[in-house]
C-alpha cells in the first residue's frame, strides 16, 4: 500500500494534492510524500523480514525448550 501510494506521489498524482505539505511547493511536497512513503514501506519490509526470521528459528527449536515438571 505504501509502495502504491509512494508511486502515485512520484506521478504527482492530482488525488493526492490535499495530502501534500503545506509549507513547500507542489513539487517539493511531492517528492517529499514519496519519500517517506518509500522510507515507511521499506522500514515495514524490513520488520517483516524480521519476523519471519524469528518464526523460522523459533519453529526449528521447538521441542528442545519445553519445561518438564518435577
């Protein structure tokens, strides 16, 4: 989502003008949005990876941690 939306502010899509900062110029506010939409979805890419990684290394452990009673 974040990618589309970054894309459709590199486009200067007129949808999105409303959106744009208020204290910069058309195209500065453009490219501004879309940088941060790149930013936010490649920091969300990232987490997921992260993630991922930690379900796959928790799922080859699995067994060997549980607690046995005494």
């Amino acid at each position: 989502m974040l990618l589309l939306l970054g894309v459709f502010f590199s486009t200067k899509s007129v949808a999105l003008i409303e959106d744009l900062p208020s204290g910069l110029e058309e195209t500065k506010g453009y490219k501004s949005s879309a940088k941060n939409c790149f930013i936010a979805a490649g920091i969300y890419a990232v987490t997921m990876v992260l993630a991922a990684h930690q379900k796959w290394v928790n799922s080859r452990t699995g067994d060997t941690q549980k607690l046995t009673h005494t």
